[in-house]
C-alpha cells in the first residue's frame, strides 16, 4: 500500500512542517517583514477561487494565458537548444580539429550571463516576443553544447577501434558510436537545460515580456497583488516538476540497454 | 567434433619485416620491440607469448593499423600494410578482439554482429541475420540475439565478439589475450569454442597472451618473446593433431613442448620481474 509507505509519510510531514511554519509566521504571528508575505490559506483560496480578488486563478482564462506563453516560450527555447546544441557539442568531442576551432570561442561566449543578452536580444531580433525566447535558448543552449561534449570524449577509445575494424564509414561512426556512446551525458544535459530555461525565461519576462508567468509575478509585485505572486511561483514550481519528469521518462526510453544492465530499471 | 567445409582461400598470409617501436615520451627512448621479423603463412594459428612490457600487444596494435612501426615494414599478401612512421588505417581486412570486450553496449547482441557486414553493404540484414543466427548457435548461444552485452556474461560476451570478429571474414584475427579476465573453467570452454571456430574459418590467428599452456594448446606455432626490447626469443612448432580436446593438456608430448616453453620464458620473465622492480625501487 502506498498509503503506508513511510516514505508517504515522511514526505507529507515535510510539505506539513513547511505550510505550518509559514502560516505561523505570516498569519498567526504575523513576524516583523513577514506581514507582507500572504499566508498559505490566502493564496490557496485565491488560486482556487471562481471569483478571485485579483483577478487570477484557475478558473480565469488570464492564469492560462500566462502559462501557455511561458511553456510556449520555454519548450521552443529547448527544443532549439537541443536540436543545435546537441549536434554541435558531439561534433566538437568527436573531431579534434574541428573542437580546436569551436571551444575556445565557446568557452568564451558561455560564461556570459543569460540576462546579459537581453538588450542584444532585443536589438538583434523583432519583437520581444523572440528575445525572452532567445535569452531562455542561450542559457539551455551551453548546457546542451558542454554536455554533449563531454559525453563524446567520455567514450572507450576502444570501441572507436572496434568501429574501425568493423569497416564503418564516419558517418556510421556518428551515428552508431558517438550519438548513442554520449548518450548519457546528453541526458544529464537534458535535465540541466530544462531547468536552465526555466531559470532563464522568468528573468527574460520580468524585463521583457508582456505575459508568462514570471510578468505575472512582477506585476503582482508592482500592483501589490502579492498573492499572485506566490501563485506565479507555486506554477512554476509544478511545471518546473512535470518538465523535469518528463525528460526522465524521455532519458528511459532513449537508454533501454543501461536500463536493463542496471537490473530492471528499478528506482 | 563439428566438421565444417574450409571457406575459399582468403590469403592473410603475414610477413612482418625486421621491424622496430620505439617509443619517446618526455625524451625517454624506450625501445619496445626491435628487429622483429616473423613469417605466418596462410591460415595459421600463432600464438605469441612473453613477459608484460615485451611489445606483445604493440605489435599486435601494429598489425592492426592503430600504430605505426618505427622501423622495418609489415606485409600481408603483397600489400605494405605499414612501414617506419606510416600505416594503412584499420580495416575489416583486419579483425582485432580487444583485451577489455569492444561490443557496443547500446546495441543487441544481433546487431553488433551483424553491423560490419551490413554497414559495408556486403550483406543484406536478412543475410547477415542467417549467418550470424547460424554461428551463434554453434558456439552455443541461442536466443541471446535481441540482449545488451550488459545482459550477458563474461564468457557468453567472448563468444559472441568472436563471432563478431569471424563473420566480417577478415583476411586475419588478431586477439590481444582476450580471455585473461576469465576463470580457470570458462577459460578452458572458451578454447575449445575458438579452436571450433578456427577449424571451421582456418583464417590466419594472431594471438597474444602470457599464458603458456593457452598458448600451446591452440596454436600450430608459439612464438616466445624476450622481455624488453622485444625479440624472438624461440619458436616453438606446435605438432599436436587437430582437432583437439582438453584430454590433450595431459599428453605427453604437451608437456614436452610446455617444458621447452617454459625453459625459454622462464628467464625472460625473471628479467622483466626484475627490471620492474628496478623501476618501482
């Protein structure tokens, strides 16, 4: 039974402690700097309201609105990420020459904060529509970029020899050796990216957007909806949960045989 | 025993030619082979055996084209296949079986045996999934085909990576120890499926290891190498009649040869003991 799994328990004691702490603080002992911060019961009434104070929850289009932008701007940020930085990253770990060209200039460009590119992002690109997107791409882009590489040069030297031996072509090489030998650094890239973007895209709105979840969080600040920004954060959070569940599955899928090495793919 | 018909003459007749390695990391001149010269005919087993450091798996690197001699040349079948500082690249003409296992890990059984033929398109996957089927359950392994290597054990993964190495038909094998990290039982099943495998083939073998009595009871010649630099230290003529079972390991004439190996190698192999200690004092 799941129910009497202690682990069940273990983790509603914590969720328990959390909410408990911050209604005490906020609503009950209403703490120096902390009668500002809305108490748990408040946003929860509020996000699930049919007619809210602030004109945000779950039964208003407008809360949808925020969120199809925001997964709209963050999955076309992946997916560009990973469908350039991917082949990229394994091209520079497989061919030296062409890593001897790429990776000082990569490594140049990488360290280069996200938000730092906000305002060439805005200039390079029409509308700001495309800069949140760029911004949010860049910070998963080096993610994907460095991992893929490194997962090239993780592998066995050997089974590069065996592909020699076997008479492949360097395309097969690609394909059969490199692309599934990186495999499980590219997953680990995955991840780190998805969450790079999120990071990324809630900074790019707050300066830049005109909807999403993160101007939603800074209007609530600015208008003094301060409830909506807990709502914006406690979003994020789930979306930010479901993403990160969904490139596991994904990883799972791509990787049966480490899966079965490992004995059953038991968690 | 399983009689097979011989395939077609393939060549893979070997001709390595006074040839030398070495090797100069940080200015250290290390000499790891010198004036080698060694004829294998067509179809042979030689097995080579020596101390660790004698340039053993060095040449075999060499004959596979990973390395290039520093002197000398090395000719199969007319065609130069390396000479001082150049190399032709590794090729199916030139099966290696490497010491560690190179099967692919991210790939099934079937389709790791079957890539070579089918990726250079000398085979059609149906073919070459016929044949490899066929081979596997020779050496007795059927229905492993749709596995990962991580799914196997270590005695099923030599089996198949032979089979993997036979059914591209390279000119020649080469197999640098490639059961050292089995037990004693596994070892013995191993020897009896390879010389399987090799009546079968007859391609030519070049085998490299430091067992003594793995060596003499497959090959048709044993090669004893000096420790470093590597030399011809005797040649033994392997006259035990094929094929051949474990029950030979207890012949008399087996151990005849083993002593003579043995008295050949035994002070090559103090030497090297010896020169390693020197380096770790």
């Amino acid at each position: 039974m799941i129910l009497a799994a202690p682990q069940t328990w273990q983790m509603a004691l914590g969720f328990g402690l959390f909410v408990g702490i911050w209604y005490l603080t906020s609503a009950v002992l209403k703490l120096p700097r902390f009668e500002k911060i809305p108490d748990p019961l408040g946003v929860l009434i509020e996000w699930l309201s049919w007619n809210p104070i602030y004109g945000l929850s779950i039964f208003t289009p407008d809360y949808y609105k925020h969120i199809g932008y925001s997964i709209y701007r963050a999955f076309t940020a992946f997916v560009l990420a990973v469908a350039l930085g991917v082949p990229l990253g394994l091209f520079m770990g497989w061919s030296p020459l062409f890593r001897r060209f790429t990776f000082p200039l990569v490594e140049l460009i990488r360290p280069i904060p996200p938000l730092a590119w906000v305002p060439f992002a805005i200039l390079l690109l029409p509308g700001t529509e495309w800069a949140v997107i760029f911004v949010t791409f860049i910070a998963a882009f080096f993610a994907m970029v460095l991992n893929s590489l490194l997962g090239a040069r993780s592998i066995d030297p050997v089974y590069f020899r065996a592909a020699q031996c076997l008479g492949f072509r360097p395309w097969d090489v690609f394909i059969h050796v490199v692309v599934p030998g990186a495999l499980p650094f590219v997953f680990t890239g995955l991840q780190l990216a998805m969450g790079l973007s999120w990071f990324a895209l809630v900074a790019g709105e707050m300066i830049a957007g005109r909807y999403g979840l993160g101007f939603m969080i800074f209007e609530g600040y600015s208008l003094a909806q301060y409830r909506n920004i807990i709502i914006g954060m406690g979003t994020l959070g789930l979306l930010g949960y479901a993403s990160s569940a969904g490139v596991r599955m994904l990883g799972r899928r791509m990787m049966i045989w480490r899966e079965r090495q490992l004995g059953g793919g038991a968690e | 025993m399983l009689q097979g018909s011989p395939r077609s003459e393939t060549g893979g007749a070997l001709s390595i030619r006074s040839v030398g390695k070495v090797y100069d990391p940080g200015g250290d001149h290390v000499v790891a082979l010198e004036q080698f010269s060694l004829e294998i005919p067509s179809g042979q087993f030689c097995a080579v055996v020596g101390p660790s450091g004698c340039g053993k798996t060095t040449l075999l690197n060499m004959l596979a084209g990973f390395e290039s001699p520093t002197s000398g040349e090395i000719v199969m079948d007319d065609e130069i296949l390396a000479g001082a500082g150049k190399r032709l690249a590794p090729g199916a003409d030139r099966m290696v079986v490497f010491q560690q296992g190179a099967l692919f890990p991210w790939k099934t059984v079937l389709w790791n045996v079957t890539c070579g033929p089918v990726l250079q398109g000398r085979l059609s996957p149906d073919r070459a999934e016929a044949d490899a089927r066929a081979m596997l359950a020779r050496v007795g392994l059927e229905g492993i085909e749709h596995q990962y290597p991580g799914e196997l054990s270590a005695g099923m993964l030599r089996r198949v990576e032979i089979v993997r190495a036979l059914l591209i038909e390279p000119k020649i094998l080469l197999l640098d120890e490639p059961f050292r990290a089995l037990d004693a039982l596994t070892k013995s099943v191993m020897h009896e499926c390879l010389l399987e495998l090799y009546d079968l083939t007859r391609k030519t073998v070049f085998f490299v290891t430091h067992d003594l009595e793995e060596a003499i009871f497959l090959a048709d010649r044993v090669v004893a190498m000096t420790a470093r630099p590597g030399r011809i230290k005797k040649m033994i003529k392997v006259d035990l009649p094929r094929p051949r079972d474990y029950r030979i390991v207890s012949s008399e004439r087996f151990g005849q040869l083993k002593r003579e190996a043995v008295d050949a190698i035994y002070d090559e192999a103090k030497k090297a003991f010896e020169a390693g200690e020197r380096e770790f004092a």
